[in-house]
C-alpha cells in the first residue's frame, strides 16, 4: 500500500515533467524501426508498381505516390497519439471496443464489397476498412480487461469472457468474408499465455493443429490405427493405474473422433478455394495455373534474387505484374527480388529486432494494463509477419494479409501506426500507472 | 511484486527468433541453393520473336521457275485483350458462324490467354486486305504473314516433295524448330531443308504478364539476324517433265531421263502424279488423306521406291559380263529353236544360229540363256562364277542407293551365292537352278532409277555419275561426289558391240523397236518385260540418243502393259525426241500413248 503512495508522488513530478517535451521519455529505438520499415516500404511498392510513363515516386495516380499520401497523414496520427494523455487509452478502452464492433457490424450491411469481402466504409473518395480498427481497440480492451484486479484467468467466467471480446470481432469479420484479418484475432492467444493461460492449452492447440494437417495429409483408418497402436503400447506399460487406462481411452476416442471431423469440417467449412490453398500448402495439389500461381510466382520473384539481388528497379517478375498483388501482400517478393537474400535478411533482422524491442517495452511497463497491450501489439505484428513472409515462400497458406508498414494501403498503415505508437505512448509515461 | 508467469516472456521471444530463423534458413535455399527459380524468372519474362525468312525458291535447269512463296495470313488472337467485340462482325469478315467462333476462342482459352494462338490459318489476301482494314475493331486480334509454297508448273510434285508443320518427333529432336513451324517433310523440300528454310532470326524481348512488350533484352545482345532461304536450280527440265507426265496419263509408272555425260537427273515422271497445289495450306491435310486411299496410289514415287525384275534389258548387263570374262566373243553364236527352244523359249522366230549384236535386236532368249550358262561355268565352284557376276552386277550401281540428293531411294536387290545356299543347299544348285537371272527375270529386283541409269552407263561407253537433281544452290556448283566418274568392271570397247545391238533395235529388219525409229536420230535402246507375278506383266524399255554423242538416257517402265515394245519403247522415243528437238513428228504415236488407259484393276 505504501507503495500507492510513492506512485502518487512520482506520478505528480513525472507530470510535472512531462510539460517540458513530448519527446523526452521517447523511445527513440522503436522510432527508428518503424520509418526505416516504412520507408522500405515505400520504396519496394515504387519498384513493385514502377512504369516508364510515371516515373515520379511523388506521382499520385500511382500506388508508391499515394503510399507517401498516407505515410504524410501517419505523421498527423503519430502527433494526435502522441499529444493525447496515456490516461485515456485505458479510460476509453472499452468504450472505443463498443464502437468498433459497431462498425463492424455496420459494415455488414453498408459497406462495399471488395473482391468478395464486404469490409469497406466508402465515405467519397476516402475508403476505411473498420477491421483494421478493431485490432487495435480489441488489443486495449484486452489489456483493460486482463489488467483489472478482480481478473482471475483460471476461473471459467474470465475464460468465457475473453473468448467473447475476442471472438466478437472476429466472428464479425468473417462474416465480412474476411478470413486472413479474422484468423490475426488468434494471435491474442500469445498475449493470454504470457499472462497465465495454462501451457497446456497453447500445447494443445499446436497437437490439434498438427493432427488437422497429418488428418489432411494421410488416410483417416492409418492414423486412427497408429493412435491405436501407441495407446495399446502405452497401457500395456503402465496397466496397472486404470484411471490413467480408462483416460487414455478417452483421449483415444476424442483424437479419433477429431480427425474423423477434421475430414468433414475441411469438406463443409471451407470454401472451395480456401481448400484448394491448403491443399497446395500441404503439397497435395500442384495447380500453377490456379491457387499455385500465386505462390510460385512469389517463389520465382524471389528465388531468382539470388544473394544480393537484382538491384533497385531492376526485378523483372514484380514489375512486369508476374506477382499478383505485388505492391500489398506480396510485397516482401519485391524486396527478394531486388534486393535478394541479403536485402530479405535486413527486413527480417528489422522486423525480429522490433518484435523484441516491443517485449522489451512491454516488460518495462509498470502498469500491467500497458504491458497486456504491449504483448498485443507484438501479437499482431507477429501474426501478420509469420504469416505474410511465410505465405510468400511458401511455409503458410495464401491468407491475405498485409506485411506490416511494408505493404501498400491507407487503412493498415494506419492501424498498424496507431497500434505501435499507443504503446510508444504508454511506454512514455511507463512510469505512471495508467 | 514479481509477475509469476514473466519467464514466459523468454518463450515468445524464442518463437519469435525460431520464425525469423526458419524464414532465414528457407530463403537461402530459394535465394541462393535453388538455381531453377533464375531460369524460370528467365522464362517467365523472355519471349522469343522469330522472324520467318522467306524458303528459297526452286528453278529448273532452264531457270524456269518451279516452286515459289505466296504470302497467306494466320488471323492471330491474344484472348485476353480481346474487348467489347462485335463477334458477329467478324465471324462474318472471315466466313464463319458464330459457334465456330465461341468453340474456337475457348479452345484457344484453355491453351493460354496471354499468347497469341493462332485463330484462323492461312486466310487469302484479299480476305486479310478487307480485314486489316477493320481490324482495329476487334482489339486482341492480328494477322501475322506467312508464306505458302506454290507451284506455277503443277509437276514433278515427287521430287520437289512438299512442306508441313513440324510434328513432334522433329521438335523434340531439333531444337531449331518450334511448334507450328514449317519443314520440308518430303522430296528436295526434306533433302535440302537446311538450305531452303534459311535461318530464323530469334529477337529477345522482355514481356510483363499480359505479354506486351518491355524492351529489348540486354539491347539485343543475343539476337540474330535472320538469313534468307537459299535458290535451288535443279537438273530437270520442267518442260520434258511435264511432257513426260502428260505421256503418262493414266498408266502406272515411271519415267527416269538423265544426262549421260553429268547424271543430271532430266525428267523423273511418278505415275499416277498429283498436283503438288493440294498438298499445300488448309487443304493439305484433307488432300493428303485422299491421295493415301487412292488405290493407284499418287503418293508413291515409283522410279525411286518401285521395284521390278528388269526383264530382258538385263540381258546387256549378261552379255558385257560374258564378253570381259571373255567366255565368249561378239562373234559367238548360238542356236535357237523359237518357241520350241529349251529351257527357256524365245519369244520370236528369228534366223539362226545368231551372233550378240543379232541376239540382241531380237532379244533371243535362248542365247542369252547359253551366254549366262558360260559366265557361271567359267569357274570350278559356281559360287565363284556367280560371285564375279555379281560384283560386275554391282559395279552398275545395282543392288545399292545412289546416296546422293534423292530422297527415299531404294537399294533393288542382287542375290548373293549365299543366297540360294540357303534355298537350294550348298551343292544344290547349278545355272540351271537360276536360268532366269539370263533374262532379267527371278530373284533379281531393280528401280527404274537404276535402269535409266545402265542406259547413261552404256551412252558413256562404262562410267556413269551417280544420279542427282540440283544443278547448283545459290549459282554454286553442288558437292563434286556428284561428279566424279563411277567405272564399271567391264572394258570400254566391249560396249561398243552392246550399243550396235541396242541401234538394230530400231535399225535392225527384226528390231523389237523397230516400229518407232525415229528419223533424223540415232536412237538405242533395248526392249524389256518384267514378268509380274500378281497380275499382267510390266512393260520396261531403256534408250539413249543419239548414238555417237549421248545427249539423254531414259528408262521407262509402264506397269500392267505387256511387251516392252508395246508402250515403253514408243514414250521413251518420243521423250528423246521431244528433248532433242523441241517437239515431235509422229503425233499421231503422241496421241495414242496420250489417250490409252492402261491402269487396271488387276
């Protein structure tokens, strides 16, 4: 309790403080990541889109031009964030959440349909994706909520509650058709984890994962047959506890029964195409026409790199359109290209070294609500990056997400400075508690 | 207070890395292990253009010209710049309906939406003149030039052979060629392929996913130019080949003239012909499949393929052979009963006991019979005997391709002793056993090529160049192996007695030819018969002329017609005459030989 009142004091001075400059307490290492990031970003969508009739990177009609548009309205973003008190993002986090998933819902029936995912607000010439949003509310009312003293992550009333805050959202999202920004709201699982959610849970969820793949891969009576044969195995060694038989029996009839559903689920969930993309990831179908061509192509941009790649402006398969969606999702193909494996190192070095210095900031925040959202900005960023770059040399499924800073578009650069810069924000005053 | 779980912080920080680590170790094998994405790179933005030189041209030995390009126009389509078309519009242009149209465009589809395929081929030049015209209107679509062989003198459809699309076994084979390009398939078209196509020249292009064009690929360091196709001049003279098809109207068979002193192939007549114009554009194919099922089968070239006994010509052959083995002499003479004659009859009543030059304007088969029996006894062992005899045989060019430029040449077939061993047993045969080779008939089997070629051999008094139609390529004069002197085994001076017997054929009171002399010529020749085992017998005549300066050899073989004097003999004359002078006199044997239908249904 003494230790309340020490906060108070300190709180009060660093206030006092804080008058003299915004900048002061800054984490200037972060800064520093997050422009270099963008402005690779931008110069890889200049070369990904590059063509002799618009030479201009300032050229407005052009992606890379319009990238610089929405890089100039972050620096606005970043100030506003910024010069708001850390006070508020935990004050309005729930409120903020409500009205997110407002919009979500909204977007259901107003929005504009793009490529089959009705998930844009079309104001004028201006288009705002409210998913984008939600990540960024969703991580603060998590943090507030996880952060509150009655929060007990072992009892099933917090459980069910987490799963509506992050399932509500989520759900929205894929009913906006929006599969890829849905599946990012998982990534919360990390930031559950570093605060208690039992090891096994996440374990658990790795052996389901790796089940759904072997399911997909091999015939459903082999596997079946082989759990059979390690939990005979199993018994005859240690017969003599039968409460541990009659679990493994149960265990054995679940994971049965799993795979037996992961088949149906495959079949009956998933849209045609989205089977087709497991289906080449899993090496079960070479379709280089269809859902492969993506994937081969990205691989192709990027394998003919080489060690140092082919120079700025100078990677034929981005410029010449053989990459689709070159200057967003498949962004990271330019950078391979031109830049090749050394160029592909810098960018991953930059995006593990920000990775870390957000836990880093993270763990340096007093305030356990800061510290939630730290592990949730890191989330994201790490869902996105895995996912992104894997995609793009074929280690994760065709899921349309952007890389973050890196990819082109109005609606993510801005969240993703939005969810970065509040944790700059907070790590600013970390030494109050917010 | 010490959070409990912050260790776990090390965990999601290991996860982290382990992505980074994974994703690391995968680029450097893409990036820098992998080669093959480079090369696909390469191919995804390296397009080829080929520039098509125009195939040489084909003139005969008068620089008449024989074969030439025409230009046609492929209708191209890039499916997926095709907008907004009015496909009613166009199917109209090009004559066809709608449904063709969406059938076709499909098809292409399912091949490639970004190449060009071909739409239509080979449209007129009046069709795409109207169509250039209009094709602004329908984007995606473009006419790309090609040539056509045509022929202004619908002969020697054979020997020029003719040019389709390269199949398969070609592409794989030479990587020169690419799918839908063109290559002599038969004939001079095949045989001189290499000089005729000239060269394609290949630009490299840099091309974006649409397949427009970006530039050219490192400033065109790696393009060639293209070469055009090279001119052929070749030995026939179109006019005397057209003559001799003309003669050969409805008759099987074939008509070889050449010229005694080069081996300049003249006229080379395969009949039934066909117009070398239907195996040519959008009808080859249809065409093609109508001239394979014609039972007189067109697509045969018989004076190259076609094999017969020579027939009584080849008693020359036996009496040179006789006479260098000195088993006998000009002056020998023999007997002969006529038809009562044995073993083998004569088919002609003639005075007796005759001399070579006698046996031979008559064609005395009993003679020939005892000259042949001669040669094989001249050594102990048969085998011996018939060994020298068929290496004389050989030294004619019997039994063996010329290997020069003909395409699709036959060897005949000249038994070895080895050869009756096997029927008869070694001990089991005498020239009794293979009395028939003294006539030309049996096992023996020549082309007309090589008869016409024993006439240019016996014209030249014991040599001959080996047979051969270019005359020179781009005005240079061909290989010299075309012109280098192949000398029989036999003594010069022995033809001499060989070519009185063959000028008795028309001079002679009892000549077999004697009714076709011709008037201001000294023509030779000697009459032949080759039995036919399937149906009626074929008849075969050999000549040169003019006697003292050989100026053309010709061998004619009319299937299914009987007697060599009866047909053969009368168009041989009259080819030399036509040759010789320009025309002929007779017109009434002209005719005649014109309009007799000899093609039956055996």
């Amino acid at each position: 309790m003494g230790g309340r009142a020490n906060d108070q004091c300190y709180f009060n001075f660093r206030q006092l403080r804080q008058r003299k400059g915004i900048f002061d307490n800054i984490d200037w290492v972060i800064i520093a990541l997050y422009f270099t990031l963008v402005l690779i970003g931008w110069l890889n969508i200049y070369a990904a889109v590059y063509n002799e009739s618009h030479r201009s990177i300032f050229d407005i009609t052009q992606n890379y031009g319009r990238q610089l548009i929405w890089i100039t309205t972050s620096l606005i973003i970043i100030f506003t964030i910024l010069m708001i008190d850390a006070k508020f993002y935990n004050a309005f986090s729930i409120p903020l959440y409500i009205i997110s998933v407002f919009l979500l819902v909204v977007v259901l029936f107003l929005g504009k349909e793009v490529a089959g995912a009705r998930s844009w607000f079309q104001l004028g010439s201006f288009a705002f994706q409210p998913s984008e949003l939600a990540k960024v509310t969703t991580a603060l009312a998590l943090a507030r909520y996880v952060s509150s003293s009655s929060f007990n992550i072992k009892k099933k009333k917090a459980k069910i509650y987490i799963a509506l805050l992050i399932g509500a959202p989520m759900i929205l999202i894929y009913l906006q058709n929006d599969t890829g920004s849905a599946l990012v709201y998982f990534s919360f699982l990390l930031v559950l984890f570093r605060e208690g959610l039992s090891g096994k849970i996440m374990i658990t969820g790795v052996i389901i994962i790796m089940l759904s793949v072997i399911a997909l891969l091999v015939n459903k009576f082999i596997i079946t047959g082989f759990l059979a044969l390690i939990i005979i195995f199993t018994i005859m060694i240690i017969r003599r506890r039968k409460a541990i038989v009659i679990k493994l029996i149960g265990l054995f009839i679940v994971a049965t029964g799993f795979v037996f559903s992961v088949e149906y689920a495959f079949e009956n969930i998933l849209e045609p195409h989205q089977q087709t993309r497991v289906n080449v990831l899993l090496g079960k179908e070479v379709d280089l026409r269809g859902a492969g061509y993506n994937v081969n192509q990205s691989k192709i941009a990027i394998g003919s790199g080489g060690f140092t790649g082919k120079g700025f402006l100078n990677g034929t398969q981005t410029k010449y359109d053989f990459v689709p969606e070159q200057s967003t999702d498949f962004i990271f193909c330019t950078v391979g290209e031109e830049w090749g494996f050394l160029g592909s190192l810098v960018v991953i070095a930059l995006y593990i070294g920000l990775l870390l210095r957000i836990i880093m900031i993270a763990e340096r925040q007093r305030s356990i609500f800061s510290r939630i959202y730290g592990y949730g900005v890191a989330s994201i960023f790490f869902f996105h990056f895995a996912i992104n770059i894997g995609m793009t040399i074929g280690l994760a499924p065709v899921i349309g997400i952007p890389l973050p800073f890196l990819s082109y578009g109005g609606s993510s650069l801005w969240a993703f400075t939005i969810l970065l810069f509040i944790l700059i924000r907070l790590d600013e005053s970390r030494q109050e508690l917010v | 207070m010490k959070n409990p779980y912050s260790n776990r912080k090390y965990i999601i920080k290991g996860v982290f890395l382990l992505v980074g680590l994974v994703f690391v170790i995968k680029l450097f094998f893409i990036q820098i292990i992998d080669k093959t994405y480079i090369l696909s790179a390469q191919n995804n933005v390296i397009r080829l253009i080929y520039q098509f030189p125009a195939r040489g041209l084909i003139f005969d030995r008068h620089d008449k010209l024989m074969v030439y390009n025409e230009a046609v126009y492929d209708l191209m389509v890039i499916p997926n710049r095709m907008q907004d078309i009015d496909t009613l519009e166009l199917c109209e242009l090009i004559g066809i309906d709608k449904e063709t149209f969406v059938g076709q465009i499909e098809k292409i589809k399912h091949y490639s939406v970004r190449k060009a395929s071909v739409f239509q081929k080979q449209i007129s030049k009046e069709t795409t003149a109207y169509l250039e015209e209009k094709l602004f209107k329908f984007p995606g679509f473009y006419v790309q030039p090609r040539t056509l062989r045509k022929y202004p003198l619908p002969v020697a459809a054979h020997t020029v052979g003719y040019v389709g699309e390269a199949n398969r076994q070609l592409l794989e084979k030479d990587c020169y060629y690419k799918s839908g390009d063109y290559v002599g398939i038969s004939g001079l078209e095949k045989t001189y392929e290499q000089v005729l196509r000239g060269r394609k020249g290949i630009k490299r292009v840099l091309v974006d996913v649409f397949n427009r064009e970006k530039g050219s690929f490192q400033d065109g360091k790696y393009d060639t130019a293209m070469i055009k196709g090279v001119n052929l001049k070749i030995t026939l003279d179109a006019e005397l080949q057209e003559y001799g098809e003309l003669l050969m109207t409805n008759k099987k068979g074939s008509i070889i003239a050449l010229e005694p002193s080069t081996g300049e192939i003249l006229a080379l007549v395969s009949s039934p012909h066909y117009d070398p114009n239907l195996l040519v554009g959008r009808v080859r194919g249809k065409n093609y499949k109508k001239l394979q099922h014609d039972p007189l089968e067109p697509l045969f070239n018989r004076p190259l393929t076609a094999t017969y006994p020579p027939g009584s010509v080849f008693k020359l052959v036996n009496s040179l052979i006789a006479l260098q083995e000195n088993v006998v002499t000009q002056h020998t003479k023999y007997s002969c009963e006529g038809p009562e004659t044995r073993p083998i009859k004569c088919s002609h009543y003639h005075k007796s006991p005759l001399n070579m030059i006698e046996a031979i304007e008559v064609s005395c088969n009993p003679y020939f019979w005892k000259t042949f029996t001669a040669i094989m006894k001249n050594e102990d062992d048969i085998h011996d005997s018939f060994e020298k005899w068929r290496n004389h045989t050989l030294s004619f060019g019997f039994g063996s391709k010329f290997n020069s430029d003909l395409f699709s040449e036959v060897s005949g077939f000249i038994p070895e002793p080895g050869y009756f061993d096997k029927y008869f047993g070694e001990k089991g045969w005498r020239p009794m056993t293979i009395r028939s080779l003294s006539i030309g008939q049996g096992e023996i089997l020549v082309t007309p090529l090589q008869l016409a070629n024993l006439s240019a051999i016996i014209a030249n008094r014991g040599y001959y160049y080996v047979p051969h139609l270019v005359k020179s390529i781009d005005n240079h004069k061909t290989e010299k192996n075309n012109r280098e002197k192949n000398h029989t085994t036999i003594k010069p001076n022995y033809f001499d007695v060989i070519i009185e017997g063959m000028y008795q054929v028309f001079e002679g009171e009892e000549g077999t030819a004697r009714w076709y002399k011709l008037d201001n010529i000294a023509v030779c020749g000697k009459t032949g018969t080759a039995e036919n085992p399937h149906g009626k017998d074929h008849s075969v005549f050999i000549a040169f002329a003019p006697k003292d300066d050989p100026q053309i050899a010709i061998a004619v073989v009319v299937e299914n017609s009987g007697f060599g004097a009866t047909w053969a003999a009368p168009i041989s004359t009259l080819m030399i005459e036509k040759y010789l002078t320009g025309t002929v006199k007779k017109k009434w044997v002209e005719e005649q030989m014109i309009n007799v239908i000899l093609i039956s249904d055996n």
